[in-house]
C-alpha cells in the first residue's frame, strides 16, 4: 500500500519540483529539496522557487489516505532544512494569480501539518530559518541536529548568515501563530524581533523543542521516537494531536491572514522602492 501510493505520489517520476517522497514500515518521509538560489522573487520565478509552499500540502492530502502510514517526517537536504538564499533579493511585480499561489500554498501547508491525522516529526538537518523555522515549529515533534541554525531572518537586518541589513519585514509566514506555544513571550519576541537564536541545544534544554543531538545520532534518535508512535493505537493518537492543535488551530484562524498581510504591505512597499529605483 505504502509503495504504491509513493509511486501515486510521483516521487520517483519527478511530479514534484521540491520534494522527493519515500516511505518504509509505516514511515513516509518527506525530504524538502534545496531551491538552488531560486527563492530571489525575480518575475516568473516565483512558482518554481516557492513550490513547496504547495507540495508539501498536496503530499500530505495524499498521505492522509493511506492508512499503513503511520508516522510522517519531514525533513532536509545535505545541511539545510529549509533556508532562504543567501543571494540578493530582488523583489518585482508578480502577476495576481503568483501571488495568490505563494500565499495560498504557505497557508494550505501550514494547516495540513496541523490537521494531518499521523504525528508529524520535523528531522531538523540543518539550517531551519524564517519559512523553514515556522515549518518546523508547525510539526509535532522536533529533532534537531546540533549544528542547525534555527532562527527568523524576516527581521535580522544582516545580523544572521540569512538576509541584509536593509532588508526587514513582517514575519508573516507562520512565526507569530507557532512560536507562542513553544516559547515564553519574552523568548517569542526577542527571537522575532530582533533575530536573536540559541543552539539546538539549548532550545532543547529550555524545551523549545523536543530533542538535539550529533549530526551522526540524528537517524536513530528519529527511528527511536517513530517506533514509539507505533506502538500506540493510530486514531487515539490522532484524536489526540487534534485537542494539542486546537488552540494552535484557532490562533492561526484569527491571526495568521493578518501577519501575512502585514507581510504582503511590506513587499508592495518594497517593490514600489525598486519601482521608483528602476
């Protein structure tokens, strides 16, 4: 069941720009592939280099329906999780329709991590910064390796190895819905607002996330808690990620549109600048 449905899914047939999908004793893993410096917003570009913000969620509509899955990971690519380009930002026009498909497909993904019925366990590779932060934090556990850079860039102004110094927006994108429930108010705002990070480590210590360990134990530590998964009854489990989201649920109803507006206003800002600069 399991392998015919990767093949459905098309992993092997490339159907997928992003994400490559395998799956093994009731595991599915879903690994995010890097966009190779295409995530500049350069007219034209925008689909390509933001797919994920699509695929992810159309693999797991899918793997929803599959009832020998039973747990999900998600997870990166060499020493990336998920990370914008270190590149320049050039930020132009888009068509309506590439807009709406970038914001829609955030928010499709967002709530499908969120509503999936198996546990989803974030195998934080490597570097898990601004989209890759709050696609992490979506999922139900997380565990990362000690050399990831887990952080927001949407407000560092060059201060991290991500962005530049004139470059800062709204952190719209998932941060401000997740982060509350996995940081006190005061770790939630120094960690948006003015970029600061601690080591996986150290997050673990304080219980921002679940687990950090050597690049080398990361595999065992992720097959140890999905063979725990396993041996509890699917649906209580399910029923029981569905109280735990709830409040995460409604917050992200009431709040996550306005922080991707707000988001949105700065671009057209910024856009209308290069305009005006062009």
């Amino acid at each position: 069941m399991a392998s015919n449905l990767v093949s459905d899914l098309g992993s092997a047939s490339g159907a997928f720009q992003s994400i490559r999908i395998s799956s093994s004793d009731g595991v599915a893993t879903i690994r995010l592939l890097p966009d190779d410096g295409l995530d500049s917003l350069e007219e034209g570009a925008a689909l390509v280099a933001f797919a994920q913000h699509k695929e992810i969620a159309t693999a797991l509509d899918r793997l929803s329906v599959a009832p020998s899955i039973r747990v999900i990971v998600m997870t990166g690519t060499d020493r990336t999780f998920v990370a914008p380009s270190k590149r320049s930002v050039t930020l132009k026009n888009l068509p309506p329709e590439e807009d709406w498909g970038l914001i829609e497909g955030l928010r499709r993904t967002l709530l499908a991590i969120l509503e999936h019925r198996c546990p989803i366990i974030a195998k934080v590779n490597g570097d898990a910064v601004g989209y890759g932060s709050s696609l992490m934090f979506a999922c139900d556990f997380i565990i990362a390796s000690e050399e990831a850079l887990i952080a927001d860039h949407h407000l560092g102004m060059g201060e991290l190895p991500y962005g530049k110094p004139d470059f800062g927006f709204v952190p719209g994108d998932g941060g401000t819905i997740f982060l509350p429930f996995a940081m006190s108010p005061a770790q939630t705002r120094d960690y948006l607002t003015v970029a600061r990070h601690w080591t996986p480590r150290e997050m673990a210590a304080k219980g921002m996330i679940n687990d950090a360990v050597a690049p080398g134990e990361l595999d065992a530590a992720v097959d140890r808690i999905c063979a725990a998964l396993k041996r509890r009854p699917d649906h209580a489990l399910a029923w029981t990620k569905r109280i735990l989201n709830q409040p995460v649920m409604e917050r992200f109803a009431s709040g996550y549109d306005a922080a991707m507006a707000y988001e949105v206003i700065n671009i057209l800002h910024r856009r209308s600048e290069n305009v005006r600069a062009g």
